[in-house]
C-alpha cells in the first residue's frame, strides 16, 4: 500500500461513506436571518433611506481615483467573481473528486447551486432594474426600474456560491473550517473590489452576499433529487454495460458472408433453408468452416469421391491450361 502524498491522486477501490448535510435547525435559523437581512436591504434601498446616502457618498468618493496604484491588480482578482472562468476551475477539481470517489454528487451540487444563482439573481436584477454608479442620472436617487441589471451584485453572489461549495463538499471538519474562511475572504475582497473599480453600489454587494449564502444554506433540500438523479445516472449505466456484455464478436474473413445471426440483426433476410445457408457461408469463409467440413469427410468415407470432385471443379484453370502437373507414366508398360 502506499503511504506517499502521491497515493491521495489514485482512485479509491470503493465509494467513500460521505456524510450529507441535513437541514438541521441551526441551519434553519441562519437561514431565516439571512433571509431577513436580505429583504431589509431590498425595502432600505427602495424606501431610498440612510444606505442609498452611504451609496452615493462612496460613489463620489471614487476610490480607483484614491488609490490608482492597485487599480490593474484589482482588475485581475475580481475575475474570481466571474462566473465563466471560476465554473470552469471548481468544476475540473469536482470531476476529479467524482471519478476518484465513484460519485457524481459533487458536480451535481455544483450544477444545482449554479441553477440556482442564475435563476433568484437574475430574476431579481431583471425585475428590479437598477442602474450602476457609472449610469447614475440623478444624484442621490435610488436608480431603480431604469433597466439596469446590477442589483444584487451577481461577481459577489457567485464568489460566495462557488467557492463555498468547496467548503459545503469538505469530508472533515477541518478542512470544512478552513475551505469556509477562505470562500469568505475571497467573497468579500470580489464584492469590496467591485466597489473600488464604481461597478456597484455598496448595497449591490451587500444584497450580493446574502443572496450567495441563502443559496449555500438551501442546497441540504436538493440533495434527494441529486440522489435520485445520480441513481437514475448510474442505472443507465449499468443498462447500457450488460448490453454491451450481451453482444457477441464473431470475426469474419475478408470477402466472406456474415454469420446467420448477423445477418437477422443487421436487418438482412435470414436464410430460410439449410442450401441457402451453404450458399451464403461457402467453405473456407472461416476457420470453423474448413476444420467442420474435414471432419465429416474423415467420418464419412463415401464422401471422399464427392470432395474430390468438388476439388477437381474448384481447380483454377489459366489460358495456358490447368496448373494442376499431369499425371506422370511409368516408363515401361503398355
């Protein structure tokens, strides 16, 4: 057995016991209070109360003007916000987890939680419309039902749902504890750079926080339909593997008619007599063939002319005669 670093990177011989998060009651009451804290900032912004005043006394604050010099290297790390590139890294991480642990669940939670991001924050930007910092058309307005598309802030709901899957997959406490601090901190740098570059109003990445988490806290009521799609997954697999074990391989020789079998699967007439299967199958199409016809001439003597004269036919006959070397004459005799 192996007891290197390296082992971790082979496949375990069988699927890992993974213990599944339940909806437990602490879940429960995280997920109530963040749904709180989710209307309150929706009702603060439309009401147009103290957090749209924090908004615009930011906005002209503009703190890429205060601070140019880290303005390029924020431009790189707020792509960990940007759904295309981090989908791509966190699934290709999560494809290995399922092949090394014969398990689909972790691109299927990887799939659900991305559904449902695009769905609840996406239907809210498109519903309430509110335009960004850099679109503003009256100061100290909430921008809202303009048709815009920036609130909540969907670079901070998605760093918190895709790296927090990390964390939600995590099989140890350890590494669960560690993967959460360090989902939060990247979380928080994405939303807190968007308001650096004027993307987002500070309020767009506070609804963009809650929205990410109350999708992380609701992922424990989609892990039956994830069971029963990975079972429907897994049968069909298993369907399509006894079908392939099924299947017999008959080899042909080159120019030689198929076998009987064949011929009826692949939607030719079977031969409705014994003649006409001689015909189909000439002899020596296979090695089967040839070895099945000498043994019945051995058994059967009185079949020796009649093989003979099928060979004498079967002679190959050029213009210049038949190759076949003329019976020799004894020297002497009549």
């Amino acid at each position: 057995m192996r007891t290197d670093i390296f082992a971790r990177l082979d496949r375990e011989p069988e699927p890992p016991k993974i213990e599944i998060p339940r909806m437990s009651r602490t879940r429960l009451a995280l997920f109530g209070g963040t749904l709180a804290f989710y209307l309150a900032i929706v009702v603060a912004v439309l009401a147009s109360s103290w957090l749209v005043i924090i908004d615009w006394k930011v906005m002209l604050f503009r703190p890429y003007q205060q601070w140019p010099e880290v303005h390029a290297t924020l431009d790189y790390f707020v792509v960990l916000g940007q759904r295309g590139p981090t989908a791509v890294m966190v699934a290709a991480w999560l494809g290995w987890r399922s092949w090394r642990q014969h398990t689909l669940r972790p691109l299927l939670v990887l799939g659900a939680a991305l559904l449902l991001l695009n769905v609840t924050v996406g239907a809210v930007k498109l519903g309430l419309g509110r335009l960004g910092p850099h679109y503003a058309t009256q100061v100290g307005s909430t921008e809202m039902f303009a048709g815009g598309d920036i609130f909540p802030s969907g670079h901070t709901a998605n760093a918190v749902v895709t790296w927090g899957i990390l964390a939600y997959l995590a099989t140890t406490p350890t590494a669960r504890r560690v993967l959460s601090a360090v989902s939060a901190v990247v979380a928080l740098g994405v939303g807190l750079t968007t308001v650096y570059l004027g993307t987002h109003w500070l309020s767009d990445v506070l609804l963009g926080w809650a929205a990410g988490l109350l999708i992380l806290l609701a992922l424990p009521w989609c892990e039956p339909l994830m069971g029963r799609a990975e079972a429907v997954v897994f049968a069909a697999r298993e369907r399509l593997r006894a079908r392939r074990r099924r299947l017999p391989t008959v080899p042909v020789a080159a120019g030689g008619a198929w076998p009987a079998a064949h011929r009826g699967r692949l939607g030719a007439p079977a031969p409705e007599s014994p003649a006409e299967e001689a015909a189909l199958d000439p002899v020596g199409a296979s090695g089967g063939t040839r070895t099945a016809t000498r043994a019945t001439l051995t058994h059967h003597p009185r079949a020796h002319s009649a093989h003979s004269a099928v060979r004498s036919e079967r002679t190959p006959v050029t213009p210049a005669g038949s190759r076949r070397p003329p019976r020799s004459r004894p020297a002497t005799g009549g």
